[in-house]
C-alpha cells in the first residue's frame, strides 16, 4: 500500500483548554524529570509524517497505512512506537510493522469495516518522555482525528499518554507494554494491551505450586520498581491460597547475602524477579551455597535473550564463577512468561492457524529483526478492527444520528462506545484467545525449563480457562520426584528392635525357667541339712527378687511401637515398682546372710548368739519398708509421666529428601533428677555395705552357713554390675536399643549369675554326696599356710566333698585320741596326788583340774563328736567325786603362791605335752622322751593341712 502523507489541516475543535494544558505540562514535566541516558537515543525526537527514514529497515511500511480500497472514507488510528535504528527498542516497532501490514491487508480484503477503511499512521516516540508527548501532540494538533490509539512500547511513555487519554477520549490498545503499574484503571480507564502484563505470570505461578503441592515459597527481587510491583502482586494473589511466603528478600547489586538468608530459612521454591545480568550472579552465589540439584526449585522470568547466560559468563570469570559452575546451578530452573504465538493447530480470526501466520510474518519481515511481540501487534489490528465494528454497529442498531466518523476529542458519547466495545472483544487470534478483563489480556502463559543447556517448553497456562497443562511430563527434575516445598521433617520413634527384644525375652524366658526350678529345688530339699542350714526362706526371697528382676525386661522392652500411650505411661510405674522390689527382695535377702556371715566371724561377742532367719526376715522387710515409703510418695506427690525427647534431624538413611526427626520415649516428671538422686543415694549406700561386708567376709567359708562364700561373691556381682549398667544406661539415653540391650543384659547377668552361685553348688553337693549335709555342721577351723611367707593365719574353712571318707577316718581317731586324753587324765591325777605334801592339796589340785579338764573338754562348737567324750568325763567324776575345801583363806593363798603355781607347771607341762602331741601329728605317748622329734614316733604320720584337727583349749 503506498504511503500516505500526513497532510495539515485545521485543526478541529479540541477538547477544553484546560486538558490541553494538562497535557502540555505534563510534557514538559516529564522532558524535565527523565534522567539522562534513561530512554534509548535521545536525539531528535520528531513526528513521522511520511514514514520511517529512507534506507532504514522499515522503509518499507508507510507512515500512513490504510485498508481501504482508494476513496473509502479512512478511519484514522495513531501509532506510537520507537521506530529509530539507533535505539534498541526501536527493534520492537521495526519488528512488528511487517505483522500490522499483514493484518491490516488481511481486514481489508475481509471488508470488515466496509465501507470505511483504517488508516495506521506511525508516530516514533524513541521512548522518550518528552519527545513521545510531543510526538502524541502533534498528531493531535497536525493529523487528522485519530478514533484511537495504537501502540507504547516503553513504560514511562506510555504511562504518562496513558494517563492524559481521558482527556481526549481516546482509547488506548498496546502490543508491548508490559509493566504492571498500567493495570490501574483507576489511573488509566482508557488503556487497554494485547500483550499480557508482568502480573499476569503470577496466577500461572499460582496454579504451578499448587500443581506439584510447594506450600511455601520464598522470592528474591532485584531493587527494581518492575519487579518489586510484581512481587506485591504475587504476595496477593498467593493470599488465601494456603501458600506461605516463609521469606521475602530483595537485592541491589550483590544477591549473595540474601541467597545465604533463603537458605537459612529453609527456602526450597524460590521465585525471582531480576534481570540477565543479575540472574548470573544469583546462579553463581547458588551454587557456593549448594543450593541447586534436587532439592531446590528455580522459578524466574522467562523474557531473557536466547542464551542469555553466554553473554555475561565473560564478567563472571572474574568473580571466580566459572561457565560451568553457572549451568550446573542453572540447570532445572524454569521460566515464566507469555507465550507469543499459541500453539494450537486452529483457525484463528483470520482464517489462518498461528503456524500460518507465523511463516507469512516471516516472509513479509525478510531481513528485518523479528520481535517478540509481532503477534501481539497482529491480534492488537484485529482488536482495534473488530472493536470500531462493535461500535458502527451500535449506532446503527440505537437509529442515533451519529457516525463514526463523527468522533472527535470532545465526543465523550462515541468515546464511551468504543470504550465498552473494546471491552467486548473475545476471538481466537495468532497468540491465543483475545479477551480483556479490566484491560488487562487474559493471555496464554508459557513455562520452559533450562535442560542441557537449552530452554524447553515444558508447559502452559489458559488465563481464560485458568487451566495448566504439562507437556508429556516434560518437565524433569533432578531427583526422582519434584522437590519438597521445605524439609520435610518426618517425626521417628526411636523404637526397640522387635528381633533385639525377641532374643532378650527369649533369654528372660529361660532365666526365669531356670528360677523356678531353683525355686522348685529349694522347697522340695527344704528339709534336708544342706539345705536348711543355707536358709531355704532366704534363698525363697533370693529366687522371688530373680524373677521380679526378669519379669521386668519384659516391661522395659514395651515401647510406643508396642503399645498406646496412654498404656506405656501406665507402664512407666508398673516397670519402676517390680524392679524396685525385685532388686531390693534379691539384694536385700543376699545383704541379710553376708551380715550375719560378718557378724559370727568378725563379732567375737556375738559368737556365742544365735542369729535366726526371723531376724534377717526383718531385716528384708525394713529395706522393702523404706522402698514402698519411696515409690509411694514418688507415685502421689509426682507420678511418672510419658514425655518425648526430640534430638537433631538426621537425613533419611534411603536418601529420600526428608529429614528424620528421632523422637524417644521416656518417663520422667517434673522433679525427676530429686527422686531419682533419693533412690540411688539409699542403694548406693545399701550397695556399698553390702560390698563393704562381702570384702570383710571373702576368705570366710562357714560349712553351717554353707554358702556364704558365694552369697559374698553374689554380692559382688550385684553391686559392680549395677553402677556399671546404671553409668552405661544413662550415656546411651538417646539410643533405645543400646540402652535396653545394656539393661536388660544387666538384669540378665545379676540374676542368673546370682542364682546359680546360690544353688548350683547345692545342687552338685546333693547330687554327687547327698549325705554330706548331715554330717557337715561343726565349725572348723585349719591353719593354712601361705606360699610365700612364713606367716600363719587363722582361716574357718569347710571340709573338702570330695575327701569325705578320708574325714570320716581322721573324726574316728580324733575320737580314740579323745579316750586316750582320758586315762592319761586319770594317771596324772594319781602322780600329782603323790606330789602334794598334804592330803588338802590334793583335793585342792584335784579339784582345780577337774575344771581345767572340762574346760579342755567342752567343747561348744562341736555338737555330736563330744558327746561321748563328756559322758565318760561325766563317769569319772562320778566315781571320783572331789574332797570338799574347808582350808582357811590364808592356806589357799599359800597354794597358790608363785613358788606352788611354778613347781606344779614345771611337772604337768611336759606330761601334758608328751601326752596331746599325738592328736595333733606329734609325737606318740609311747614315746621315750617327750623332747624327742615328732619323726622319731612310729605311729607320726603326717595329715593334710586341710585335715588337720585343732582342738579347742590347748
């Protein structure tokens, strides 16, 4: 179509003066305010009446473009867009002229507006403030009368005309505009855009999150006013949909410091608003902070240049982030923007498909630059013809006396209908379905994601329809499921391992077994010697505490995967009582023999008393006494509780993107550490006693308390292995199975070592010699001599079982020696008798040594080998009785002068000595001379240390 020269005319009337000088000013305001170097080329901003400069790019298309046949009545439209060569964004106008002349063809060979014809006419703002007011004036002042206006590319352009519009009447359609301060319309009533806003990413943001379930967010912003608007934007269309914005962070030059905070609040989706340049920076501070790969989500805008990142990796080699560390982090993000053709295969209100039209523009724009927005441009001719169609039809339609080219800038009606017209619109074109919802393009919003180097649409989101549609599951994430929106934090009771309690029950099971058989051997053997000289009642109290202790593994392995909690709070006391009391029974009945074990042996005044099993009884019942005093008021005042202990999260050992949370079990109350110090302090003390006495009483055996060597050593065992188990317990608080395992084997170990050291022997005894028992009971005491020195010591010790009949012999001798004592007895009567100058004497002496001898011969720890003895003592006496004392005091202190007491030893002693050697391994009475060597008797025979006999009273 030959251009058209934009020819002066009279100016027809304008709208009031005062929204002319509104305008003006606001022109000149705005020459004032912009900031050098703000807008793309700043030189010599002009009115393009005849059409882009001559041997530019777009020569081609005419300052005025009509799509009337020649003489159609022109209905005139206003172009404004940046259309110099030297300004960047002068790419866009000269990229979308191609595409209005296509469209503009297209209506006119349709007759859409027949019979009248739209006349494009072009105007270069070269995005200047200033010079696009000018630019807009004088098309005002200069043109014809425009019924709309097409165009704004750059913002503040754009913005500023845009407000002034109401002024005029005019109705403003932009293809390129994207800023979201223009959704006012409040502000900019008379604005419309084909092209969606900045904003309009954000309810595909929305139905994104909620696609793949992300609840909370984080964004990063750049300290830009474009970004910053989109970001309240999205804060308010993420308001009310149960997504949290965990953190919002904003940068302006360095983004590290707000990458480390997202990252310290445990931001995994994050939404950024920035620029090419400042996106490399992120990515690079990203990767230091390892946060990229398969637990973060990168979502940001998807407008940047192809291969954006190649541009600014140069700059980045300096800051020590390298090209590939920049893809690394890269890689997965995805993009959101508005899709510039659709994608469907239909028809649109052309007749043609987006693919159709898209090989046209294509052909049409030859080696001019192809823009982005060329679609938006397209549909924007269409929206402009469609609407002033509307419009031609309702004045037909309402019989009013006007036309449409009737409009001028004060015909506030007809710019009414073109305003309600345009918000009519609603067809399927080249970038989707056209529809405005307050101005703003419900349009199709695109998502790409950067995969091997490359951005790959992955999906796409119907504004009108609100509906998301993936591609195939293109999307690819690099873990085996989209990431989490946070750490997932998954809470894990620390439980007891079901084949670690099933082995421990298992041994419990046997332990107990075991305990009952002792229990059953102890009743049925209560009445034989070996036996009841042990204190079958004590060992009873031993087996029951056994079995308690046992009982109680049980309960200690029952954990919150066992049972509910409102069961394993009732546990917590059910457990601490039965162990409480089965230690104490056990301990306590072990405690009970050692003492009276300590009190026969190292008490001398007590050797003569009779400590009975009555009073150990006692003893066991005042230390249960004090337990139940403990637990009772532990159970009244402050109960056990179940309480949760959380400890650090750990990662998922199956490398899920979870974090485990252990959380243990325990029962405790509010003064735990008071109670726990009260029960410890009283069996610390007990224990220790009881070892103190165990120590005291180790080289004691006493064969009528026949097991007090072993309850000593039970002793032992009870007290080392509970503080050890008690340390070890509580240092392995936080690990369940340890802790149990350690207890349980503890119990384990006391109880049954315990009770096979009480019964085990017994056993053997009654099994190998089950008369033993009766006659193992008088108290023996040996001289053992030690291998390594010369010194003696005083040891009680049992007889050997396994020597029994060689006992038997040595008690039959010791038996005959005893009668022969006897005789020897009566001679050395007579022989003294011979000696005393006075019959007084003799009676004297006689009677004095009756009483030495009886003192010789009782013996009060033996109860069966002395009888006969003290009968034949008893015999003598009888027949011997002696002479009755009548001397004066005086005479009896003469017989008992020094010079008597000596003269009588002098003579007794070696008889004395000569006679009992042989009862002890000396020398024979048959022998010569009593100073002879014990080797020179023919009947010394050595005996065994561990036979020998010492008799009580040499």
């Amino acid at each position: 179509m030959p251009a058209r020269p934009c020819r002066r005319r009279r100016r027809p009337p304008g709208p009031p003066r005062l929204a002319l000088g509104l305008a003006l000013g606001l022109a000149l305001l705005a020459g004032l305010l912009v900031p050098a170097g703000r807008a793309a080329g700043r030189a010599g901003a002009r009115v393009v009446p005849r059409g882009p400069a001559s041997g530019s790019p777009a020569a081609a298309a005419a300052s005025s473009s009509s799509s009337s046949w020649p003489g159609a009545p022109p209905l005139a439209i206003m172009g404004l867009m940046p259309l110099s060569d030297a300004l960047e964004k002068g790419r866009v106008g000269r990229g979308v002229l191609p595409a209005m002349q296509l469209a503009l063809e297209q209506i006119l060979r349709e007759a859409l507006l027949s019979p009248y014809a739209l006349d494009l006419r072009y105007y270069d703002t070269e995005c200047d403030n200033a010079k696009g007011l000018k630019a807009f004036y004088d098309a005002i002042k200069y043109g014809p009368t425009h019924l709309m206006v097409f165009g704004g590319v750059c913002t503040t352009v754009t913005s500023i005309i845009a407000e002034s519009l109401i002024g005029w009447n005019l109705v403003q359609l932009s293809f390129a505009a994207t800023t979201p301060e223009l959704a006012d319309k409040k502000k900019y009533p008379y604005f419309f855009r084909t092209v969606p806003s900045d904003n309009a990413v954000n309810p595909a943001i929305l139905k994104l999150l909620k696609h793949y379930q992300w609840k909370r967010v984080g964004t990063l912003t750049q300290d830009i006013r474009r970004f910053s608007e989109v970001r309240n934007d999205l804060t308010g269309v993420l308001y009310g949909e149960d997504i949290e914005i965990s953190d919002t962070e904003s940068f302006s030059n360095d983004p590290c410091t707000s990458v480390k905070k997202l990252k310290g609040n445990d931001v995994r989706i994050i939404l950024g608003q920035f620029n090419e340049e400042m996106a490399a920076k992120v990515f690079c501070c990203a990767y230091n902070e390892n946060m990229y790969g398969s637990k973060y989500q990168w979502i940001i805008p998807g407008w940047y240049q192809s291969s954006w990142w190649e541009e600014v990796t140069p700059q980045l080699n300096a800051s020590r982030c390298l090209r590939r560390d920049l893809l690394r982090a890269m890689e997965g993000y995805i993009g959101v923007d508005f899709e510039p053709l659709s994608s469907k295969v239909i028809k649109t209100i052309s007749g043609k498909t987006p693919q159709q039209y898209e090989k046209e523009y294509n052909e049409r724009r030859g080696t001019t630059e192809s823009s982005k927005f060329h679609g938006f441009a397209y549909d924007g001719i269409w929206v402009i013809a469609k609407t002033l169609q509307r419009a031609m039809k309702y004045l037909n339609v309402t019989n009013k006396n006007q036309k449409i080219e009737d409009f001028n800038y004060t015909n506030k009606e007809l710019g009414k209908i073109f305003l309600d017209a345009m918000n009519e619109t609603n067809f399927f074109g080249v970038t989707g379905q056209v529809v405005f919802r307050n101005g703003e393009r419900m349009g199709t919003i695109k998502f790409t994601q950067f995969q091997d180097k490359r951005e790959v649409k992955v999906g796409e989101y119907n504004a009108v329809a609100d509906t998301l549609e993936i591609i195939n599951n293109s999307i690819k994430f690099q873990g085996i499921e989209a990431p989490k929106d946070r750490t997932i934090i998954q809470s894990q009771l620390r439980k007891i391992s079901l084949p670690l309690y099933s082995i421990l029950s298992a041994l419990t099971i046997l332990g107990m077994i075991m305990a009952s058989a002792f229990l059953f051997f102890n009743i049925k053997n209560r009445n034989q010697k070996l036996i009841k000289m042990s204190s079958p009642y004590m060992n009873n109290l031993i087996i029951l505490g056994g079995m308690l202790s046992y009982a109680s593994i049980f309960l200690f392995g029952l954990d919150g995967s066992f049972v509910s909690e409102k069961t394993f709070e009732t546990l917590c006391t059910v457990r601490t009582w039965i162990l409480t009391v089965g230690y104490t029974t056990a301990f306590g009945a072990m405690f009970a023999k050692t003492w009276r074990v300590h009190a026969i042996f190292k008490n001398v005044k007590m050797k003569k008393k009779i400590i009975k099993d009555q009073k150990l009884l006692v003893i066991v019942g005042g230390m249960l006494l004090i337990d139940l005093c403990i637990l009772i008021c532990w159970q009244v005042v402050d109960p056990l509780r179940r309480t949760e202990e959380k400890y650090n999260m750990e990662p998922d050992p199956a490398g899920r993107d979870i974090s485990i949370l252990p959380i243990l079990e325990h029962c405790e109350n509010t003064h735990m550490t008071i109670w726990l110090g009260i029960v410890y302090a009283y069996k610390g003390l007990l224990m220790l006693f009881g070892c103190f006495l165990a120590w005291e009483t180790r080289n004691v055996s006493i064969p009528a308390l026949n097991d007090s060597k072993y309850i000593g050593m039970s002793v032992y065992n009870v007290g080392i292995m509970c503080i050890i188990g008690a340390a070890v317990s509580f240092l392995t608080r936080d690990q369940p199975n340890v802790q149990f395992c350690i207890v349980a084997l503890v119990i384990i170990f006391c109880s049954t070592i315990t009770l096979c050291l009480v019964f085990v022997p017994k056993l053997i005894t009654l099994r190998t010699n089950p008369d033993a028992a009766t006659r193992n009971r008088g108290l023996q005491f040996t001289q053992n001599q030690k291998k390594d020195d010369s010194k003696t010591s005083t040891s009680v010790t049992s007889v050997n079982q396994t020597a029994t009949t060689r006992l038997e012999s040595l008690q039959s001798e010791n038996h005959e020696l005893r009668m022969k004592i006897t005789e020897l007895d009566k001679s050395l009567e007579e022989v003294t008798m011979q000696l005393q100058d006075t019959p007084e004497k003799t009676t004297y002496i006689k009677q004095n040594h009756y009483q030495e001898l009886n003192d010789i011969l009782n013996l009060g720890n033996f109860s069966e080998n002395t009888n006969a003895e003290k009968a034949i003592l008893k015999n003598h006496l009888d027949q011997n009785p002696p002479a009755q004392w009548n001397a004066n005091k005086d005479f009896v202190e003469d017989i008992n002068s020094p010079e008597h007491i000596q003269r009588r030893l002098s003579l007794q002693l070696p008889i004395l000595h000569h006679a009992y050697l042989p009862s002890i391994g000396g020398v024979d009475a048959s022998c010569a001379s009593p100073c002879a060597s014990p080797s020179a008797s023919p009947r010394h025979r050595h005996v065994p240390a561990s036979f020998r006999v010492m008799v009580s009273g040499l």
